[in-house]
C-alpha cells in the first residue's frame, strides 16, 4: 500500500470540520468536498456556496462555532505525533477499497497500529457480549485458523465474542498474513471496555489495528455502536456471526454486509439455547451455516491448502439454575454432547474433581452418559 505523508495542520483542522461538526450530515460533507475539490476549500466557500451544494441544514452547521474546534485539533495533532497514529481521510490512497464500495462510508478514519491491514482482506466475525464458552471457543478456532490462512478478522473490540475473534486472529497472524482490526464506538484515545486495554495494545503493538470513526475523546455512547457496525460490516469480504440472539447488534452487522453486497454465515447451535435462535435466523434468512473454517474460505475461493478442520463445538448456553443459582458445570455443558477433555478445557478443573462432580449431577438426573465418551444435559431447563 501506498505510503502518504501525514496531513498538514491545515489540511486535518479542515477534515476535522467537515467530519464533526454537529448537523452536517456525511452525505452533505461529501458533497462539498465533490463541489469544491478539497476540504480547505470547502470549509473557505462560505454560507452561500455551502447552502447552494449541501443545503440550509448543513450551512447552519458550518456556520455554527464549535468551541472545541481548537482543543480537539491539537489533541489530534498531539495523538498523530505516535508514527502509529494516523487519520486517514476520504482519497487516501490508505483509505480503504471495500468502505468506499459501500453507501456511507465515514469522511475520515483514525487508525492506531499495522495501517496496512486496511488494505487486505478480511473478514468480520461477530457475536453476542454475552457468549457461552463454547461460543468463545469457536470465535477463537475459526478466527485462529482464518488468520492463519491469510484474511484480516474485524470485529468490534466488544466482551464476549469479538475479542476471543481478536485473540484467536493474533494468535493465528504471520508476519506478512493475518491479523485483525478492531473497529470501536469510541475515540481512540480511550479503551472500551476496560477490560480489554491489554488486548488493545497487544494490538496495537503487534499484528493489530484500531479504528475508528469517533474523534478522540469520544465517549461509548449507546448510538456509536450501531454505526460502527457499518464499517465492520463494510471492510469485510464477509460476516461469520458466532453467537447472537434475535434481537442483537450482531444481526445489524450482517444486514448491514447484505446490504453491501458481502457474504453472511453463521455457526448453528442447540435449539435450546437463546444464544443460538439469532444464528439460526440468519440461516433461515438465507445465511451459509458453516461448520469448519473451510467451509469459509471455499466459500469465499480463498486457498484452503493445507487448512485444518475446525470441527463445530457447539456452545454452552447460560442456563440450569440448581437451588437458584447457575451452575457452571451446567453452563458448561450446554445442551449437545461434549467430552471429557472440552469440559476441562471449558472449567479449568483437574479431571478427577469434574468426574465427581459429573458423577453428582448424573445421580441428580441433571445429565446422561452417552456412547463414546460423552456427556449431555438432561432435560430443557
């Protein structure tokens, strides 16, 4: 990719207007930048020419001081100082392909760590905050195995699902193949949620990026989510959606890749678990179900030489209350047959420990030994 010289303080404070002044609409700052050739340009025009190209609305917005113009152009002049830190705008030969292919592609980008992952392929893998251990398991398998086959995973720096994505693609990245992209609702001087800081600067400090269409200081405002999903969506050759219920942002994300033209798949799960019901919507809809990474990468006509099979570890819903509490053993276990060697994985206890307690919850009718090695769930509650 194309290396570009960092914007010159006129050249970002002008970018900065166009791209976050309050009441102009992304549609109405590209038309002025069409119109008038640059964004010094634009925002020199004046009411006038502003009202003649974009309308009342987005005149009235320009013409609006913001008081934390200044503060926020030095800030993003302070944070460009790190060779990481770049923002990238409309026209770049940084910006990437795939985000101008869609409807709405955000006016600039601020990107932090390998900035040549914008221009790889990729592919989104997303799913529920609120995923079950096996759902983690397979968020981090497929996006190992994807990762090592040389496609960037995006996901959304989220709790649950997106950052085992994020950890399995780290894991699974070659110095010159892989990787993954966070896109986050925040600006990116600050790490939401907390608990993932340390996945953000292995990121950041090794085959990872963030982005960001937020500018810094931005806080994790409810509405951010939804629109960053359009990137994560729009950067992507495709979206794998591991876990998610009905109603979730992850089916946001994969109707906003149908409307892009990209591919959608989903993982099935049990029938009983809430956690599946959205994946099985999706394949209803007309979402590839998809069982190993392979399944995938033939999909998508990517090289599948020499791939290992993910094979399908469904997950653990949230289920089984035993005395009013949730059981973890039950939470493990899921409602589809596991083995032995998935529940250590799964709980971390010492192999004899979980035989007594399976042995317990065996006798209490909570679960049946099954041919092969196996263990089921007994019983929908």
């Amino acid at each position: 990719m194309q290396q570009t010289a960092p914007l010159s303080t006129d050249e970002l404070g002008a970018w900065l207007r166009l791209a976050h002044s309050p009441g102009l609409s992304l549609g109405g700052a590209r038309r002025l930048l069409a119109s008038f050739g640059s964004p010094q340009a634009a925002v020199m025009a004046g009411p006038v020419a502003w009202r003649q190209v974009a309308g009342a609305e987005a005149a009235a917005a320009l013409q609006e001081p913001r008081l934390d113009q200044e503060p926020l152009l030095a800030a993003t002049l302070a944070w460009c100082a790190d060779r990481a830190c770049r923002v990238v705008p409309l026209g770049d030969p940084l910006y990437p392909n795939a985000l101008l292919e869609t409807a709405d592609p955000p006016l600039i980008l601020y990107a932090q760590g390998r900035i040549d992952l914008l221009s790889k392929a990729s592919l989104a893998i997303v799913g529920s905050r609120h995923a079950t251990p096996g759902g983690l398991d397979n968020a981090r398998s497929f996006a190992t195995h994807l990762s090592r086959a040389g496609l960037v995973i995006v996901s959304g720096l989220a709790a649950g699902i997106d950052g085992a994505a994020h950890e399995g693609a780290l894991v699974g990245a070659g110095p010159a193949s892989g990787g993954t992209v966070a896109v986050v609702g925040t600006g990116l001087d600050r790490v939401y949620p907390k608990r993932h800081h340390d996945l953000a600067h292995r990121m950041c400090a090794g085959a990872g990026l963030l982005v960001s269409e937020f500018p810094l200081g931005a806080p994790p405002l409810a509405e951010h989510f939804p629109r960053r999903n359009r990137i994560i969506a729009g950067l992507s050759l495709g979206t794998l959606v591991v876990e998610a219920a009905v109603q979730s942002g992850s089916l946001i994300t994969a109707r906003m890749a149908v409307e892009c033209g990209r591919e959608v798949f989903a993982i099935p799960g049990s029938i009983h678990s809430p956690q599946s019901r959205g994946c099985h919507r999706l394949i209803k809809d007309g979402a590839k179900l998809v069982e190993t990474a392979d399944d995938i990468l033939q999909e998508l006509r990517w090289p599948v030489a020499g791939m290992p099979q993910v094979e399908l570890d469904l997950p653990a819903p949230d289920g089984g209350a035993v005395g009013g509490e949730v059981d973890p053993l039950l939470r493990a276990l899921g409602h589809d047959p596991v083995t032995l060697d998935a529940l250590i994985g799964r709980t971390g206890w010492p192999a004899a420990e979980l035989q007594a307690k399976l042995l317990a919850l065996e006798l209490a009718g909570r679960l049946v030994r099954l041919p092969g090695g196996l263990f089921q769930r007994q019983g929908v509650a």
